[in-house]
C-alpha cells in the first residue's frame, strides 16, 4: 500500500528533529528535548477528547447531547508546536511531520482491552483529495493500524457530498452542513469501528460520519486524533 511504502521511505530517512534540526532517533522524527515540549492532552471528556478539569469524566455539551461516537481520544492539545506541525503535513504536504506524530501519538491513543476490530480514516471528498494529494486521516490511520496490528479500510467510508466551507460555522451548523454526506460501502454490522482524523474541533465531522456507521450496523464507534482544539 502506498501510504505504508512512504511510512517505511520516510522513516529511513528521517535523522534529523523537524522542529530543532538536531540529529535524532530515525523513526520518531523528533528529537527527546523537543518530544517532552509536546502539548500532551491530560484530563479530558471520555466522550469528546474536550479538556476538562481534573476528575470530571464527561464534559457539559456531551451531558446535554451525548454524541453518536462512543469515546473520543487526541495525544496533545491543538497548540504550537503540535498546531504547527499538523499545518505543515496537511497544508503543505510535509508527510514527515505526519508520520512523526503518528508514530509517537499511536502507543498513548489505544486504552487497554478496547481496541476496536477496523480503523477508518475520516474520508475527503475526492475533489477535496486531489487538490491535496493525500488524505491526512489516512496517513494517521496507516500509521495507527501499523503499530495496534488491526485492519485499516481506507475506502469503506466515502464523503459523498462536498459540503459548503465549515471553517465559519459552529457545531449545529456543521452537522447539518454535513448531514448525509457519508455512504457506508462495506459490512460494518456488529463491529467496534475505530474513526480516525488528524483534528477534533467541534466533533461535527465524526458526528456525521459515526451517524452512518450506527445506521450501517456498526456496534460501537471510537474516534481518535492527534489533537484537540479547546
Ligand atoms: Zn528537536
Ligand atoms: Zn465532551
């Protein structure tokens, strides 16, 4: 697969830290001193990845209107420099600032005894995919599904609509900006369905997609990213 064969070219030549530019481990991208600056996630809602105080469990939104996704995870909070970073490898194409994140977010994303049975990366729309060349929950997800050794279906969800531009909207306009705009293409029925994307923002995005899958069959639906925005 394509996304892995650049995982494996990306790793040979990774030696030096993208953020510092000093030499480094070959396959974490990052160097020790700049790894431990990362803006790691702590406590946040077991629902929606959202920060929350310590010892609350589920933030105020997900009490009111719990979400379709049963759990959500992100490694760090969307700040410099992992905010960078993500905007490097997705608007940009910098794979290896993908990659590199990737790889050190995947063994604190997957809690213990739930791993789910398929990973999904969050689609693009496929015009939206070839202006950028790559689907950065793909990348993600290729990544993830590497080291939890659990399959990856890349092209079982599609983003049939195109949607207007979401960058504006709050979280009830989203979800109905992207109401219908997943189509489920393969048997889903009865599983525990792992969504991964590179950003949780409002969480609208997963809302719809995971709203397919139930609607599919789908048992369960976890989320994970990279980051999340406050
Ligand atoms: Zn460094
Ligand atoms: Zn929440």
């Amino acid at each position: 697969m394509v996304y892995k064969s650049i995982g494996r070219y990306l790793s040979q030549r990774i030696a030096r830290c993208l953020l510092c530019g000093d030499t480094c481990g070959h396959d974490s991208g990052l160097c020790q001193p700049c790894q431990r600056e990362l803006p790691q996630l702590g406590d946040a809602c077991q629902r929606c990845a959202l920060p929350l105080p310590p010892a609350a469990h589920t933030c105020p939104g997900c009490l009111q209107h719990p979400p379709a996704f049963a759990s959500a995870r992100a490694a760090w909070h969307y700040a410099f420099p992992v905010g960078q970073l993500i905007q490097r490898f997705k608007y940009r194409g910098d794979l290896a600032a993908g990659f590199s994140l990737a790889r050190l977010a995947a063994p604190r994303l997957l809690p213990p005894d739930d791993a789910p049975d398929l990973l999904l990366p969050l689609p693009l729309h496929w015009r939206r995919y070839w202006q950028r060349g790559f689907n950065q929950a793909q990348v993600i997800a290729a990544e993830l599904s590497r080291q939890w050794h659990i399959p990856l279906a890349p092209r079982l969800l599609r983003k049939t609509s195109a949607g207007h531009r979401q960058q504006q909207l709050n979280r009830a306009q989203r979800l109905r900006n992207l109401e219908h705009s997943f189509t489920v293409r393969g048997p889903v029925a009865g599983m525990h369905i792992g969504l991964v994307d590179d950003v949780i923002t409002t969480g609208a995005t997963l809302e719809a997609a995971s709203r397919a899958l139930l609607a599919a069959g789908a048992a369960r639906i976890s989320a994970y990213a990279l980051a999340r925005t406050p």
